[in-house]
C-alpha cells in the first residue's frame, strides 16, 4: 500500500492506495536547482532583490522626493508572507522619504474585506498598529476612478488612492494561475485595486473559453494583455513580488520593472514548478492548504491543475478544508439554480462582457470541470449541504473518497495525486 498525505485547511488528510493503482505523484523535483536559495534567509533574498532590481532603479531612487507613496499589498487570500517584505519595503522608503506619506492598500479584487485578526497576523503588530491600513472595495464607486479603456473594451477603473498617488509599489507572489497564466505583477492593480466592473468585463465567457487563457501562458492571453495595459494606465512604479516553495517559504524574489521583474519571476516559476502529467483514472488534489483552500471558489484552481492530467470521463478528488464555505452568494447560486452544469458553460459564452455576472469566470471554470469529470469534495469543515448543493459529489474521509471514486471508474483504475495544485504546472 501506499500512503498519501495531502493538505487540508491547517491540517493534513491521509489514505492508503494499492500499489497497483497508484500512478504516482505529480510535484516538483528541484531541490537541488534550489539548495542555493535555501542557503540564503528570506530576508536576504528579499533586501538584495529590492538593492538590485530588475530593469529599473532601487526603490530608493524612486521614493526620493515623494510625498504620496501607496503600497498594494495582497488580501487574505494570499500567503504572501508580508511580515517579512513590508518592513523592508517600508524601511527602504523611510530612508529617503521620512516625512512621505504612506498608505498600504490591501488589493481584494472582488473578495471579502480582511478582517482585524487577518490583518494582524499577515502584517504583525507593530505595522497593524502604526501604519495607514485600507481595504479596497471594487464596489464603492466613490474611491475609485476611471482612467482609460482596457484592449477588451472594458473601462479601467482604479481606486482613487492607487492613481492619485506619486509613487505606487506592489507587494505580491508569482505562482501558476489558473487563468491569468501567472499571478503577481500587474495582478495587484488589476484585479487586485480595480472597480467590479472592470473586473467583470476582463473576466469575461469569451476570454475565460480562449485557449491561451491557462495556467503557465502570458502569450496571447487575452486576461493578461488587459491587466499588464492597466497598470501600465495606474502608472505602477515598481513590484517586489517572490516566489514561495510549498511550505510558504520565500526561494527567490524578483524586484523592479512591473512588466520585466515579473516575466523574469514567471520564467523562474516556470523553470522550478513544470511537472509532466501521468495520465490518470483518477487524480487527487489540493490548494495546499489554508489560505488557498479556504472556500470552494478558491478550490477551483487545485482542480483545474487534476484536469490537465486525468483522463477524461475520470475522476477528480478535491481536498480543501473550505472553511469559508463556496465563497460567493452568486457562484452558490449558478450552480444551486442550474438544471445541467453544461448550461452555465452556455450562458457564459453568450453573455456579453458588460453584462458579466458575478463570479462568473468561476463557474464557467468549475462547470468545464464538471461537464468532463465526476468531481468529489473531501472538506471535513464545510456543510455537506453546500457541496451537494453545487453539483459536487461529498466526502469527509479521504479514503471513503477512494473508495468511491475506484467503484466509479472500476478497481483497476489509475490513481495519481498533486500534494499542490497552486503550484504546479502539468504539462
């Protein structure tokens, strides 16, 4: 037999599968490409990174003079560790521009505002306490501003405090995204500072469809094109964005010019995160645990990375702890209201981008998923009713899950597993 472990919420869940089903695991094998970051502290590697960027002059070059300095920094979704790039970022700064007035501007795109405790255990105590804390809300009109048109038609609308300001940085991480090819970069203003509608126009059925829209792929990608134009209008200065292994531990960091630091970190998160597929019956997964897997809307992105490597008609287990729950009324709702998942793939192609729905590139996700596998949620922490609700097959026990998937797909079924579907890119 062959035990595996994946992640769940701040724990781990385990089972045994049958040598002659097992396929293997789909991870990374770099240690030894990585042994010289790991010889170096994270916070080494993040002050030399932003001493030495990438494409552009060191941070304080350009904080010299300024008088209006916004920090974007990622929300509660993100394992960004802050606590240790913001008081860098922050002493750097203060060392040219004492007197600058700075805000850190938490991007929440279309999520939920951090709460206290959140902030507090990203940041510390003493950032929590003493410095200019601001939530970004996509939906609050009076804070933000429309500064042009997007390639995709949409209007670009920002907050105000990111536009307005003489010096905007980002803080952030680069990692495979299940759509937007990678995150980081440009991603902290768009969607991360911008206005719903924004947000929902460049998230559009027609783009969410496109091939080129995939984990790994900046080139042509239609999402990509619209975020990397609207920092570029926001006018965003200078990223320090890093690269985390699976145990949220920084490996590398990637200072500088918004558009070159970060095609730079995306080559490095390429290099150091492509992994070949095994074609499998059946494929387990996960978000890696919290704060990735914290709903069933994040935990989308685990099952897109088991789509690339399970054969279709198969079966794909996804483990989260979801202890949010869905993570979006409206996401609920599309598949709680649908007669058949096909349908919400219909819906999103013939809606026009101006009409998006809410968290409808989720759902258009989700259901592609769903339309080609049998989908088992494995949460020990959500309501059963809320998976079943969805359209989603439930398990508390990941084992039971085996089970039922192997009586799905027959005992002689392959089983493959992806301890962390975040970050990897199946090939």
């Amino acid at each position: 037999m062959v035990t595996v472990k994946l992640k769940h919420d701040m724990t781990f869940l385990s089972a045994n599968i049958a040598e002659k089903n097992f396929s293997g695991s789909i991870e990374t094998d770099n240690d030894s490409f990585l042994q010289p970051y790991y010889q170096r502290s994270e916070y080494d590697l993040v002050a030399d990174s932003l001493d030495n960027p990438i494409h552009a002059q060191p941070l304080t070059e350009l904080a010299k003079g300024k008088k209006n300095i916004v920090i974007i920094s990622s929300d509660h979704t993100r394992p960004v560790p802050s606590k240790i790039i913001m008081p860098i970022i922050l002493q750097r700064i203060r060392s040219v521009s004492p007197d600058a007035s700075i805000t850190i501007l938490v991007a929440t795109g279309t999520h939920r505002a951090s709460t206290d405790a959140e902030l507090l255990d990203k940041y510390g105590q003493e950032i929590f306490d003493n410095e200019n804390i601001v939530m970004h809300d996509s939906k609050d009109d009076s804070s933000l501003v429309n500064i042009g048109v997007l390639p995709s038609g949409a209007d670009c609308i920002i907050n105000k405090l990111a536009v307005e300001c003489d010096l905007l940085v980002a803080e952030g991480f680069i990692e495979p995204h299940f759509f937007a090819g990678f995150s980081g970069g440009r991603k902290a203003v768009f969607p991360g500072v911008a206005g719903y509608t924004s947000v929902v126009g460049n998230h559009n059925g027609q783009f969410i469809d496109s091939l080129k829209a995939r984990t790994g792929n900046l080139k042509q990608n239609p999402i990509h094109q619209d975020m990397v134009y609207a920092a570029g209008l926001a006018n965003l200065h200078f990223i320090v964005n890093v690269v985390l292994d699976h145990d949220k531990r920084i490996i590398n960091c990637f200072s500088g010019d918004p558009v070159l630091a970060h095609e730079d970190g995306c080559q490095f998160v390429r290099k150091t995160m492509s992994v070949a597929k095994k074609e499998s019956d059946i494929t387990i997964t996960c978000n890696g645990g919290y704060p990735l897997d914290q709903n069933i809307y994040q935990a989308v992105k685990g099952m897109t990375a088991a789509e690339a490597t399970t054969k279709k008609g198969g079966v794909i287990i996804m483990v989260a702890g979801a202890r949010d729950g869905h993570g979006g009324k409206g996401f609920f709702d599309t598949f709680h209201n649908a007669t058949h998942v096909q349908d919400i793939i219909d819906q999103a192609l013939i809606t026009p981008p101006d009409k998006t729905v809410p968290d409808q590139w989720q759902s258009q996700i989700l259901a592609r998923v769903m339309s080609q596998y049998h989908v088992i949620f494995v949460s020990q922490l959500i309501n059963p009713d809320i998976v079943t609700a969805m359209k989603l097959d439930y398990s508390n026990d990941l084992q039971q899950a085996i089970d039922k998937a192997l009586e799905i797909t027959g005992k002689d079924a392959t089983i493959a597993i992806i301890p962390d579907g975040v970050s990897v890119i199946v090939e």
